[in-house]
C-alpha cells in the first residue's frame, strides 16, 4: 500500500479519511478475478501471478533466457540490442513482464481516471522494484502531447511519478518535474508499429525547458515496448545535460518470439 511518508500530519489523515470514504462508497474488487478485495482492487493471488521481471537486461530490463549467467559489476548482462545499438539511457528499472494480466491493469489505469488505480500501479511498483534505488537528482514524467492530455484528463506517469515520490523515503526530497520536457507535436499510437516505425514515429518528439547541467535524471513511465519513447527523451535529456538517465517504469515488454 501507497504510504504517505513525505506528507505533514494534517495531509495524512485527510487522505485516511478519504480512503475511509471511498472504502465505503466504492468496495474494491479485484480487476482480474472479479472477487472482493482490500482497498485496492487487486486480490493477492492474482497479485502473487503477476510475472516479475528478474532476469533482464542490465540496461533497457528486457527479459533473458533463465540460462543467462547473472552479471557482476565487471561483467553486466546486456540484451543484444544493448550491445549492438546502446540506448541513451543508462538503466532501467521495471519491476514487472507485461503479460495479458498486466495489460488488463495497465489499460484499465490508462483510461479510467480512478485514483485507486494510480494507488494500485504505486504500490506493485514498490512492492517489487528494488528496496535501495539509485541516486537521482530530478523525476521526470513522460509528457504527454496537451491533446492527448485534455481529451484522457490526466497523465498516467506523471500520476505515478507524485505517488512514488510521496511514498519513497529516498525520493521525498527530489524534484518532480513534468514540465522539464515537452512533447511538441502528437505522435500517433505505438501499439501495433514494429521497433523502427516506433523509432521514426517519436523522433525529435520531444524539447527541453531548461538545462539539466550534471542532473541524474529518472524518467517515469507505464510500460516499456521497445524503449523508442524512453530513448528519444533521454536522448534529449541526455543533450540537455543530464549526467545519467535511468527509465523507472511498471513493466517490460518481452522480446516477441523468433
């Protein structure tokens, strides 16, 4: 459960009382199974098969072969896109595979503006990403194009993004930044483009505002496909500055099948 670590007494309690609220208005059911559940509308066993992402690629978190050795420090394992073509961004955390339960969540979020859907990304997210995350000096949502904006009526990462940084004791104090970055012209919808059409379709999406001058920047997103999205702002960012650029998302999606 989302915990409201950086938040002052008087916050904290109103945000009980609305939990409380809610609670009673609206009981939660779990999305995927349909059975009630506590506060959050996930059960726990289909909490428990959500597929962790664990063996992945030291850099972009593709999903490895099980057989894969597990790195080191000197020896890092990298996907073969990663060796061949690296991204701009250094790392990535996600926590999750995307798999047809995760989408069934991940849609659901995306275009139902309820909070406890939010709530419910922000506490998988901690529950699974690493205790002791890296350093990072600003958050950075994944900006939305302000149609897309005005027509949804919210921005998922960026929703992500203030829970995360609400709830994390090491994230209390860093800067949240949605409008670090713009997109400047509408991209069309990914799902269905193959790696280069997704590649050509975000190209020179996104502007700065701002330098980020020796900045450790985490981007913050729902889902990674290719990483084309990721990789043109940390791109950007990148020349802006930024010393690093990690990618914190909820989940990877897997290579497809040869």
């Amino acid at each position: 459960m989302v915990n409201d670590y950086c938040q002052p007494g008087s916050a904290t309690v109103v945000n009980k009382w609305r939990d409380a609220l809610l609670d009673g208005l609206f009981p939660a059911h779990c999305l995927l199974c349909g059975l009630h559940s506590d506060r959050l509308p996930l059960c726990e066993a289909c909490r428990l098969e959500l597929p962790l992402n664990t063996d992945s690629c030291d850099r972009c978190a593709l999903p490895l072969p099980l057989q894969r050795a597990r790195s080191t420090a000197s020896d890092p394992r990298l996907c073969g896109n990663c060796l061949s073509v690296p991204p701009w961004f250094d790392s990535c955390i996600a926590p999750y595979q995307y798999d047809e339960q995760f989408a069934v969540l991940i849609q659901r979020w995306k275009y139902r503006p309820e909070p406890r859907l939010a709530h419910l990304m922000a506490t998988l997210w901690l529950q699974a990403a690493p205790p002791i995350l890296p350093p990072v000096d600003l958050l950075v949502p994944v900006p939305l194009h302000w149609r897309k904006v005005l027509s949804r009526g919210f921005n998922q990462a960026q929703q992500l993004c203030q829970l995360l940084r609400r709830s994390h004791p090491q994230l209390c104090a860093v800067p949240m930044d949605p409008r670090r970055c713009r997109r400047q012209r509408p991209t069309g919808v990914q799902a269905g483009l193959d790696a280069r059409a997704r590649r050509r379709n975000v190209a020179g999406a996104f502007t700065t505002r701002g330098g980020c001058a020796n900045l450790r920047v985490a981007i913050v997103d729902d889902v990674v496909t290719t990483g084309a999205t990721a990789n043109a702002l940390a791109q950007c960012l990148a020349r802006a500055g930024a010393r690093t650029v990690s990618l914190w998302c909820m989940a990877r999606t897997p290579a497809p099948p040869d």
